[in-house]
C-alpha cells in the first residue's frame, strides 16, 4: 500500500507534517531533507528556528509519490532519530492543524 493511502475508508491524503527537534548543529536540514528525497517526499514548505541551543523545524510534505507504507516511512523517521539524535514526527496535515488551531 502506497503512503498516501493509509487511511482506509477515507479519502486518501497527501500532505504530511514533519518537526524535528534537537541539540543545534550543522547539517540538520541536510539531514532530514536527504531522508525525504531518497523516498520521493517532496517539502511544500519550510520552517525552522533556534531556541537557545535548540533546533526546531516543521516542514509540510507532499508525500503522494512515496512508494513506501506510513509505518515504513514511520519506521524510517524512527531509525534515524536515534542515529541523528533528534525528534522526528510525522502526522496528517490536519490533524496537525486541528491540534494547533488558536
């Protein structure tokens, strides 16, 4: 089953969000982005910010052409997280909204 149709019953969905958090250090964005490319996740849109010696970034990700399961992709985000030594998440674009509407 392709990514962007985990969501049996439903409408499948192809806009993901992605935070990642961690120590501050060269090649964060490198990084993550590397991971998105080898699995044909294209970023939408980018934004990242330091908080002391903190790394935040939240991308939204196009993931219709990932070939790979969402628990494959979570897998994945899971694997390099301990080999990156940052927080990797991924969720559906409106469920992130929905947590994060003011």
């Amino acid at each position: 089953m392709a990514f962007n149709e985990y969501l049996q019953g439903e409408s499948f969905v192809n806009n993901s969000v992605i935070t990642v958090i961690g120590k501050d250090r060269v090649g964060i964005v490198y990084d993550v982005s590397k991971i998105l490319a080898e699995n044909q996740i294209n970023i939408l849109n980018i934004s990242q910010q330091l908080m002391d010696d903190f790394f935040t970034m939240i991308i939204l990700v196009d993931t219709s052409k990932c070939t790979k399961s969402r628990q494959e992709v979570l897998d994945l985000f899971a694997e390099e997280s301990k080999k990156l030594a940052l927080d990797i998440r991924m969720q559906n674009e409106e469920i992130f909204q929905a947590m994060h509407r003011i």
